[in-house]
C-alpha cells in the first residue's frame, strides 16, 4: 500500500480509528532481505490492523513485494513484528535462560 491509502484512510475513519490503525501499524517493521534495511511499517506504506503473525516463531506476518528506498532493489520485504513488541522473542529470552 502506498501512503496516498494513508490520506484515503484519513479521510474515511473517525480520526480515533485512524491513530487505533497508525498504532497498529507502528508496531510492525519491513526488513529488506538484499540490505537489510529495516523500515517502520507505517512509513513503508503499509497498514496492518489487529494483524497476527502467521509464524509465531519468528514474529514474521508475511512478505509484500516492495521497492527498497536504500539499495534500489524490489524484493519480498519480510514484514514482522519490531523487537519491543514481540512476545515470541521474551519467550525466547525465558527459554534460553532455562537452559
Ligand atoms: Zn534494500
């Protein structure tokens, strides 16, 4: 999605809808898999309401083809759950340490 959907958004939800859908969003990063450019979801275009993650082992919600603003190149931009955020990954901290 592009951020003209941003302006579309803004302009068909109730402004406490659209700062519920901004927050949502914010929570989730793109990850270019040729540099490794990590991107907040939100300024990459995208929106991501309620969403899961289809694998909670790795917090990854899916792939979107993308054109990276940092190398140029279009790739399927891994869009995962941010470090802060990520439950499986406090999990992981609590598993490691029991071992
Ligand atoms: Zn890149």
């Amino acid at each position: 999605m592009k951020i003209a959907e941003h302006r579309f958004l803004r302009f068909i939800l109730p402004s406490k809808a659209f700062a519920a859908v901004e927050a949502d969003t914010r929570k989730w990063q793109t990850e270019c898999p040729k540099c490794q450019l990590v991107r907040d979801a939100w300024e990459a275009g995208c929106v991501l309401y309620k969403a899961g993650c289809n694998n909670p082992a790795t917090g990854i919600n899916s792939k979107s083809l993308a054109l990276c603003p940092a190398c140029g190149e279009k790739s399927m931009h891994v869009i995962r759950l941010k470090p802060e955020h990520n439950a499986w990954e406090k999990k992981q901290e609590i598993a490691q340490q029991q071992d």
